[in-house]
C-alpha cells in the first residue's frame, strides 16, 4: 500500500488570504479574494469594473459534502452602484463553524446597467486551521494531518486506523467509499479550541458528512489517541454506507460498529457488560436505537452492548447478513423493516434472539428499561456550514424525494437588504 509523506509550513496568522484570476466579459472584469479567520468566520471579496453602472452582485457558495443533497447558498451583498465597485461578505460561523480542512466552493454573479453578465468559475477555498504548522501522511484513503509528535507517533496512529478499517471491512463488509482526513490536535483542550462552542470532555469529534476527524491525542496518550481513531474511522464508514435523505440508523449500530472496530472489548466495558448480564438488568435493543444515557456507567453499558449485539450479529448470521441490512438502511427503510427483510425479525425480535445467546429469557414487555439523554464518553457530531440570518430567505426544493439513490437539489436564497 502506498505511503506518502508531506511537510508544509502554514504562516502563523489567523487571517489566510487567497486570491484567484481576472475574469472579463466584454467590459466587466473582476477580481477577487477570501479570507479566512478559522474558526469563526470566511470573508469574500470582489472587486468589478464596467464603463456604466454595476446594478447588481450575486456571491454563491456551496461546501464540498458527502450528501445526496446538493446546497447551494446566494447572497446580494450591499453596495453603491458605481462603474467601479468593492464588495465583501462576511460568513459569520460563531453559531455553526466548519471543520478544519472543509473546502468550500464559490462564484460571482456580476451585472451592469447595460444588460451583461459576468458569471465567474466556481473557486475552492479550504478553511484551514492556520494556528499550527500541519504535518501530512497519507495511506490508502486515510490522510492525517498532525504538528505535535513525530514521524513514529503519527505513522503509528495512521497504520493503527488503516488496520482498523481493513479489520471492519474482513469481519463485516463495511467500507469507506470516499477518502477521509484526520486532524491530530496535540491535546483536547487544543482540540476545543478550535470549536466555536465547545464542549468541556470533547476529545473527538467525527465530522460525518464531511469526511474529517478531529481528535486531541497527546503523544504520551497514544493508546488512547488508536481506539479513538478507530472509533471514529467507523462511524465515516457506517455513515457513508447508509447515508440518505429519508432516515437514520439505530444508534446500537453506529456505535456497536465503531466498538467492534477498535478491537476486543476493552477490560472496563467487558466488566460492565458482565455484571449487566449477571444481573439481568441489560438496556433493551429498543432503548439503545436512540441515544445512550449520559451518566458513565449507563453510557458505558451501552456501548458494551452495542459491541455484543454486533458480535452476536456477525456470529449468528455472518457479515453478508450485516452488510445487506447496512445496503437496505441505504435505501431509507425503517429499522423494523430493515431487521425484518434482512433477518426475519423486529427490533424486539432481535432483543430476544440476543439475550437467549446470552442465557436470557426473552424480557417482560415491563422490563424494557429506556435510558434518557445524551452520552459524553465518544463525541460524534455532524456539523453543517449555515448562512447569516437575515429579513429574507427562503427554500426551493427540486428533486424527486421519491425515487432512491436521486438527490435533490436545495437551492438557498438570501437577500442582505442595502
């Protein structure tokens, strides 16, 4: 497998300034720039020239995801109508920022008084963390980016996620379809600081739709920094293989896939898991579709049981079984229908038939125990880039919603009074 290494040097300054061609059509030309203060806000810059009045700018801008649903954002600028004009837009991100190393596409839609038009090439701008001096190393569809540490600690890192997903592809069939870009902060507090609102125990962060990681893994934490990538890793793989514009999947398995993909159940969990099978007191296949508990203990149960209903899963029925139900979840079915064409039985079905392997009996329908709230032990979030609130905006949604595998288009207008 081919391994490749790349070291650059990033100017230590907050503000990134990148600017493209001259564009021209008959009279009107144009030039223009972004500027990029990661995390809180990308500004574009424009400048146009006509032998008469400019009348109107139109700036659009869409960010490079991994969605059936292509978005396309639109903002007018305000501006005084002169021959010669100056225009900039600022994408305030203090309420929605984006990740390190998301790209963003944009173009520029000019118009003068006598009618032309100038609609410039779609541009990419990357909005990159520019605080630190990144490093580079790439391995099949893996690239990560790290400044801390040294040539060992991040091949050790990158080899431990590759292993990971050649593990989750042998032992269940699910893959990555799109290459992947993980960003190595030198501890979790740096890891926050590069998140608007942050969380006090984020130590990762999958960023699904975009197809980049984040995680703070200090080089003397290395055992820790392999299972969170390998945990993370999965949930891009579970995502992109089940990704569609009608439905999710059950959290057990999204979570129970990024277990099983770290390895054996680590020490702690399997002591819980014991205990709770010990006991009979497990968290229902039902209860676990939703989100885990927030209290440690709950939440470490869960995902311990997440981890033995995927193994039992896999041991019980094999990984073609698996792989179909992650195929059918990909055309939008429910997680009962998906069980049941797959397997033959519901989410309670699947209850049963798991605690029987455990030496249970099938539970009462009284003793279906719910947990309630959101877990902090693994941060999975799914960010997507928003536009400034204004007086008017408005959605048109083209697209047959109704056909599988046909997205749909969003386009988004906003109009910035002048």
């Amino acid at each position: 497998m081919k391994l490749t290494c790349t070291t650059f040097s990033i100017v230590l300054l907050l503000v990134a300034v990148l600017a493209t061609p001259c564009y021209a059509d008959e009279t009107i030309s144009a030039t223009y720039s972004t500027e990029a203060k990661f995390p809180t806000s990308l500004t574009f810059n424009l400048s146009a020239s006509s032998d008469t009045n400019i009348t109107e700018v139109v700036l659009n801008y869409k960010i490079d995801k991994i969605t059936t649903v292509t978005v396309i954002s639109e903002v007018e600028p305000a501006f005084n109508m002169s021959p010669d004009v100056h225009v900039s837009w600022t994408w305030d991100m203090r309420a929605s920022s984006l990740p390190p190393g998301a790209k963003i596409q944009y173009r520029w839609r000019i118009e003068d008084a006598a009618g032309r038009e100038l609609r410039t090439e779609w541009q990419t701008v990357r909005f990159d963390d520019e605080r630190y001096n990144w490093n580079s190393l790439s391995k099949g569809q893996i690239t990560l980016y790290w400044y801390k540490g040294d040539m060992s600690f991040a091949r050790t890192l990158l080899d431990s996620g590759v292993e990971a997903l050649e593990r989750l592809s042998s032992d269940t069939g699910a893959h990555l379809e799109e290459p992947v870009e993980v960003y190595i902060y030198a501890s979790a507090s740096e890891l926050r600081g590069a998140m608007v609102f942050p969380q006090e125990w984020t130590g990762g962060l999958a960023f699904v739709d975009y197809g980049i990681l984040a995680i703070g893994v200090a080089p003397d934490n290395l055992g820790w920094g392999i299972r969170a990538m390998a945990h993370e890793l999965a949930h891009l793989v579970t995502y992109q293989m089940t990704n569609n514009p009608y439905g999710d999947i059950p959290n057990w398995l999204s979570e129970g896939l990024s277990m099983y993909a770290e390895g054996s159940l680590d020490p702690t969990f399997r002591a819980q898991l014991d205990r709770a099978i010990a006991d009979d007191r497990l968290f229902s296949v039902q209860s676990l579709s939703s989100a885990f508990p927030s209290d440690t203990a709950s939440a470490t149960l869960s995902y311990a049981e997440s981890y033995s209903i995927i193994d039992f899963l896999l041991k019980e029925y094999g990984k073609e079984k698996l792989l179909s139900l992650l195929h059918v979840f990909k055309q939008g079915a429910t997680y009962d229908d998906a069980l049941r064409q797959i397997y033959g039985f519901d989410t309670r079905g699947l209850d049963d038939a798991w605690r029987l392997s455990l030496g249970l009996q099938p539970r009462e329908p009284s003793q279906t125990p719910v947990p309630t709230g959101r877990t902090s032990l693994f941060e999975c979030r799914n960010f997507s880039g928003g536009t400034a609130k204004n007086d008017k905006s408005w959605l048109i949604f083209v697209g047959l919603l109704l056909l599988p595998g046909v997205g749909e288009l969003i386009r988004i207008k906003w109009r910035n009074k002048r």
